[in-house]
C-alpha cells in the first residue's frame, strides 16, 4: 500500500503538471478576453466531459496535498515504522477518495440549469430586493413625515 500511494503522489503531481496548469491558465485568459469568452469556458465545464476533468484535477489535488504531508512527517520521522507507514498510506488513499467524492457530489450532483431558469431566479431576487426596498422607503418616509409634524 505504501508503495502505491507513492506512485499516486508521482501521477497525481503529474496530472497537476501537464494538465491543471495549463487548464488553470487557460480559464483565467478567458475570463480576461471577455464575458462571451468566459462564458464559452464555463459552458466547457458544465459539459460531463469538462466534469470529469475538474473531478480528476480534484482528486488529483487532495491525493497529492495529504501524501505530500505524508511524505513531510516521514521526513519528520514520524511514522516511518512498517505498520505506520501502511496505516498512513491507507488514511491517504481513503481520505483522498473520500473528499473527492464529496467534491464530485458538490459540483456534479446538482443539474445544472438552464438560462431560462437562471432569468428567473434572478428575477425573483431582483423582486424581493426591489419589494425590501420599498417596504424601507414606506418605513423611512413615515418617520421622516412623523418627525416632520412634531416639529412645527
């Protein structure tokens, strides 16, 4: 297990390497070209395919941040016996998967929706807002209207 985790923690920096790097890069160019560029890109990632991408690059993150931690106490010494270091190696592994699950659920378990859906949304909270605001100007009107007949 040891040995696996390792040679995980080579891939996953690899991934990061040849492919968020550039992918990380690439989205900030397009969010300073313009909005269509930018909304180009966000489209490429609600695609399943873009996804499944941010769900490796995720994994590959984590996995490679808790074994370099790993790594980081071995050469602390700590845990460098057999046992701790295969118990170690499991902790990784399961913790890696485990919050890259929860990530997948965050960013793929809610459909994404339509433009349609999103004008309507904001149109009710652009409502409510707008329903807030004059609920404040009747409140602040009748106390400047009150204010004003006690003082002549």
């Amino acid at each position: 297990m040891p040995a696996f985790v390792s040679i995980l923690h080579r891939v996953s920096g690899t991934v990061l390497f040849l492919i968020g790097i550039p992918l990380l890069l690439w989205a900030v160019q397009r969010a300073l070209v313009s909005a269509d560029a930018w909304a180009q890109m966000r489209g490429m990632v609600t695609h399943p395919f873009g996804k499944l991408v941010l769900v490796v690059l995720a994994w590959a993150y984590l996995h490679h941040f808790l074994a370099g931690i790993r790594h980081l106490l071995m050469d602390l010494h700590i845990g460098v016996n057999l046992q701790a270091g295969r118990l170690s190696a499991a902790v990784v592994l399961v913790i890696s998967l485990l919050l890259t699950l929860g990530v997948a659920e965050w960013c793929c378990g809610q459909p994404s929706r339509s433009e349609g859906e999103k004008n309507v949304m904001r149109d009710r909270e652009l409502t409510a807002r707008l329903d807030q605001g004059r609920k404040l100007a009747v409140v602040i009107g009748g106390c400047a209207g009150y204010i004003g007949r006690g003082t002549t």
